[in-house]
C-alpha cells in the first residue's frame, strides 16, 4: 500500500485489517505511523495533531448532506479544492481540511445526523483501501493535485 497520495504527505498512518475499518493492534492512536510502515493493504490517516492538524467531515449519506447544506447555505461541497475521498456509495463520502494549530486543544469529534466531524484519537480509511463487499475507496479529488485547504471559518465555528 504505497499509494503515490499518500507519499507525498505529513500525515500519519494505521494499519486497518484487511476488507474492514478497523485499526490493527491497541493504541494506534498513540503509534501512528509512516506509510512506508504500513502493512496491510487497508491504510486509515490518523488524524489531529499527528498528522499536523489534519480533520475530515465524513458525510454519511443523503441525512447528513441536507444537515450540511441546512447549516451552511452558502457552502457547495463540490466546488471546495480540497482532497476528498469515497467508499463508492451514494451521497457518502469524506472531506479533508486542516484546522488551524490555535483551535486543536478545544476540538473533540462531533457528529450530529450522520454528519461527523473527526479529529484526534480517530483516523479516516483513504484509497486504495478495500472493504469486504468488493467497494474500493476512490479519491474524488486527489491531494496531489488540489492539496488540503484551511477549514472554513464557518465550519470551524460550528463544530467549536
């Protein structure tokens, strides 16, 4: 799993067992890893501080998409240059921001009609990863080419 993504990145890894999300092995959260450390073929991206104050919004089909767009009527997902991923099922898929280090120590995970906003202690399955039904993590927008952008501040607002 030495995905071309994934190299050129500051972020941290786990390995996840093979067809599921699940990390490999206790206290993951405290070990991350390299990618060229990584194992398995499933990779998840640790996020929070490891990986330099890396979050992701995962939206969990169509409930948590209407929730997005009720709370932020003036934020289009799709028009954001941000790297974003899949698992290939409808309306789900995951968002990639950076927060900014002066709001790290007040974050916690958040997730509110399937809408969660991920930080420290958890991690993100990324592509090329495999789930057990055949589906495979497919980057929408790739962060070799559009990179990871600052969360907006109105994101960051409503999630603090």
């Amino acid at each position: 799993m030495k995905d071309f993504e994934l190299q050129n990145t500051n972020w941290k890894f786990v390995n996840i067992k093979n067809g599921e999300k699940v990390p490999v092995g206790y206290g993951w959260q405290k070990h991350p890893q390299f990618i060229n450390e990584i194992y398995t073929d499933n990779v998840g991206v640790v996020l929070g501080p490891h990986s330099q104050g890396l979050c992701t919004i995962d939206v969990d089909g169509l409930e948590a998409l209407d929730h997005f767009n009720n709370i932020f009527p003036n934020i289009d997902l799709t028009t954001i240059d941000t790297a974003m991923w899949t698992s290939g099922k409808e309306y789900r898929f995951q968002i990639a921001f950076y927060v900014p280090l002066e709001y790290w120590q007040y974050l916690k995970r958040k997730v509110i009609n399937k809408l969660e906003f991920r930080w420290a202690n958890t991690q993100s399955i990324l592509p090329p990863s495999k789930l057990n039904d055949g589906r495979q993590y497919t980057w929408l927008k790739k962060p070799s080419i559009v990179g990871v952008k600052t969360i907006p501040d109105e994101i960051l607002a409503y999630w603090l």
